[in-house]
C-alpha cells in the first residue's frame, strides 16, 4: 500500500515544474508515491509561462504521470472546457473563450482521452482504503454568488478569512464532508485551515518560507485540517511555487518549493 502521496494544484500547464516537482517526490518517498492533483492542470498559462495557449510540450511532460499512480480532480478550467454551452452565460469562462475553444481543439487533436480523464471526479475520498481527505478545487458545494451567477463547487473560491464556512459548513456538516480532513486549491494560497473539536475554533495558518519541508502532524484526533498546497505552476513575487508530501501512515505533512520567491 501507498503512504506517500504527492499533491499538487494549479498546475497551470507549467510542465517545468510539474517535472521540478515529481523529481523531488522521487528524493522524498524512496519507498515510491502516488500523485493526488486537485485540479487547474490546464488553463492560465499566460501566468506560469507567459503563452496564451496550450502546447505540445505540455502534453509531453504529462506523460510522466504515466508512470506514477494518478488522481484528478476537475478544477473551475476542466470544469470550463467541458461545458462549452456555458461560455455565453458564465461571466468568469465568458473571459477566456478564445482560450478555452484553442484547448478543446487542441485537445481533440492531440490527446483525445485526457479531457474525460481530468474531468471525471468534482471530488474524491482518498486515500482508497481508509479515508481520511476529501479531495476538491475550490470547495465541496457551492458557497459563493458571483456576479449574480451561482459558481459551482470547484469555482467557489475557500479563502483564509472564509473560517465560517470551514466550521459551519465543512466540518460540522457531514453532507459536505465525511473525512476528518480535505484538501483544496483554487486560491493560489499555500496554507491551512486547524480546527479544534474541544473548542469548534478555526484558523487559517498562511504559508510562511520557514514552512518549507517542516513535517507538520495531522495525527491528533483532537484537531482537523483543510489544507491548500499552492500553486505548484505559478509563483508571485512573495508566494513560490508550492506543493505537498503527504504521509498518510505517519499522518504528517510539508510543503515543498520548486523555486525562492521571485
């Protein structure tokens, strides 16, 4: 069985680091791992590499996740290419349509099976024996009106300051969430949500650089997590490229980087 898991989010079609991090899980996890990624694969490039449309070298360097076991989760760009209907009627996709037609052709062309692969699961229980993480995008049901539309769950941003939601809606609502714990993306925020079962407090812990590789533990029954490893494709001037090992045998954690802040 599995113990060692790699997580990865908003990956944005940055295939350097795709490749940047799956080599230092292979450092990491000398007894091997698997890879969970809780969507945004694809889209946002003009962020990550400055290119407005996917390429092939993209496609290429996923062809390293072949030799790993794979999990997806569809992110709001997934969730975009696969509802061209919508590209009229959704104020955020109305944004990007000349991208996301590039895309569907794009991928129509070249890898035909990849689409249906990456938008199977909204959301996952994992790992597959003994769950302890919900696995999502932007949360697990639909808890944001913007622009008058109804996002769907993997648009729904979860921010730091949403602790409510967390508490109210997440884990004190077993219909949102049955595990003890979730992972996230979509914000681009490296970090974590704690909460207290004795107290029912919540707070946000923001990614500091001195969290870097710092084994933090999620094995005391009194506390929960939510935890958001970043964008592992896109850096900002004081946020680096981020992502996650995952011991779900010792039940720790750590962040890992794929380069200092730029």
């Amino acid at each position: 069985m599995i113990h060692s898991h790699l997580i990865l989010a908003d990956i944005h079609e940055n295939w350097i680091s795709l490749e940047n991090f799956v080599r230092q899980a292979e450092r990491n996890c000398p007894n091997g791992f698997d890879i969970w990624i809780l969507g945004d694969l694809l889209g946002h490039s003009e962020q990550s590499s400055g290119q407005r449309n996917l390429t092939n070298q993209f496609l290429e360097a996923l062809k390293l996740l072949r030799d790993f076991e794979t999990k997806f989760i569809f992110g709001n760009w997934e969730y975009w290419l696969f509802h061209p209907e919508q590209d009229d009627s959704n104020p955020a996709q109305q944004l990007y349509q000349a991208e996301l037609a590039q895309r569907r052709a794009f991928l129509s062309a070249n890898e035909s099976g990849l689409l249906a692969q990456l938008t199977a699961h909204e959301k996952l229980e994992l790992p597959t024996e003994d769950p302890q993480f919900t696995l999502f995008h932007g949360c697990s049901f639909a808890c944001h009106d913007r622009y008058g539309y109804r996002a769907a769950p993997c648009e729904s941003y979860l921010n730091p300051k949403d602790l409510n939601i967390v508490t109210r809606e997440l884990f004190g609502n077993p219909d949102h969430l049955r595990t003890p714990h979730f992972l996230f993306g979509h914000t681009h925020l490296p970090g974590y949500f704690v909460y207290s079962k004795s107290s029912m407090v919540d707070i946000w812990m923001q990614y500091h650089h001195s969290l870097t590789d710092r084994i933090i533990s999620y094995g005391n029954v009194a506390q929960r997590f939510g935890i958001n490893p970043g964008s592992a494709g896109v850096a900002t001037q004081t946020i680096p490229r981020t992502g996650l090992i995952l011991d779900t045998a010792a039940r720790t954690f750590k962040f890992i980087t794929d380069e200092q802040p730029n």
